[in-house]
C-alpha cells in the first residue's frame, strides 16, 4: 500500500512487527506520531493557557484545536489505509488513534517464547504436500512462515531456508536441489525460488 511516497505491505495478521516499525516511520515522517503515542493531547478549553480572555488567545484554542482534529484525522487515514480489508472491517469503530493503535499492538504482536516457538515448530515441521498444494502455493506458504517466526522474534538461517524449499518437491529438482548445496553461499533464497519457479515454467511449456 501506498503512503504518499512510502509504499509498504498492509498489515495482516503474520506481519505485525515489521508493519509497525514501518508505519512508524511514516507517522512521523507525516508529524502525528504524538498523537499515537498520547505525547500530544486534545487541546482544552478550560486549560490554564487559554484562560485569558484575550481574542488572540481564544483564536490560538481554536486554532489548535483544529489542527489536533486534523492530526487525528491523517494518523487514522495513514494506519487503516495500511490494513488488509479484514483487520480494517474489525476495527473501524475505533476513531482515537492511540486507542486503534495499543489494540492492535495486543491482539497482532507476537511477544511471548511461546509464540515463538510455535512458529518455530511450524517452520521446521513445514514440508510440501503433494496432494494438496502445487510448488508455489508451498514456496509462499513456507515464506509466510518465516516471516511469522521472525515477527515473533527468530531468525531462520538462510541454509536451512533454502533446504526446506525441496522438502516434498519432486523428483525433477533434484538438480537444483543439489547445485544449491554446491554453491550454498553464492545463492540467495529468492534465487533458489525464482529457479524453481523457473523449471515449473519449462516443464508446463513441454
């Protein structure tokens, strides 16, 4: 999704981590992160500040307090239009930036080693089904896990990555599969997915 010049993957539900870094980022890039994180509050009438009855000063309450409902307005526009339509549709009766944002934090960031080791055990579990998934459907689907371990706070190293794009592939990779090992350092994990893909093209156009 785009914002303005910024372009970043929605948040779903597998991507917290690196969503929020990312939008992050962007809000305050856009001058409302205060807002997100209750630094900066709803100006009020009754504060000390605007107790005056100067008409300069009555015109600064509403000039700020314009500008903070303006501030509200671009930090709920830039987080829901960074949303997969689900999450969006499950909170949209939030309006209070901080409120949309601490409830998203608690429902979607994995934190906990429990957390982790589940993606960890879904990862190293993970191998192709051959009666149920094709070879892309497999490669995203072992990608997406993971990226769920590392939202959770894990590193899959890039050897054992690559080993487990071939686990259930069939016989026709076994090429590939051992030219990879051969040159494991000089071939990154897209590289490996782009081949493969590659060879199901070659083989559909037989």
């Amino acid at each position: 999704m785009s914002t303005d010049k910024f372009t970043i993957p929605v948040l779903t539900t597998s991507n917290y981590s690196a969503w929020a870094t990312q939008i992050e980022h962007i809000l305050c890039v856009h001058g409302v992160w205060e807002i997100i994180s209750g630094t900066e509050e709803e100006p009020k009438e009754d504060d000390p500040k605007y107790s005056s009855e100067a008409d300069q000063l009555t015109f600064d309450f509403e000039q700020d307090s314009k500008a903070y409902k303006a501030k509200v307005a671009r930090a709920n526009a830039t987080i829901f239009s960074n949303m997969s339509q689900t999450i969006v549709e499950e909170h949209k009766k939030y309006k209070v930036p901080s409120v949309l944002w601490q409830t998203l934090q608690k429902r979607y960031a994995p934190r906990t080693t429990v957390s982790r080791i589940s993606a960890s055990c879904e990862f190293a579990n993970a191998c192709m089904n051959a009666d149920s998934e094709s070879v892309p459907e497999y490669l995203t689907r072992l990608q997406h896990l993971r990226d769920h371990f590392a939202d959770c706070g894990g590193i899959i190293d890039e050897a054992m990555y690559k080993g487990k794009m071939f686990e259930g592939l069939p016989e026709g990779y076994h090429a590939l599969e051992i030219n990879v090992k051969i040159n494991d350092d000089d071939v990154s994990p897209e590289e490996v997915k782009d081949h493969t893909l590659n060879i199901i093209d070659w083989y559909n156009n037989v």
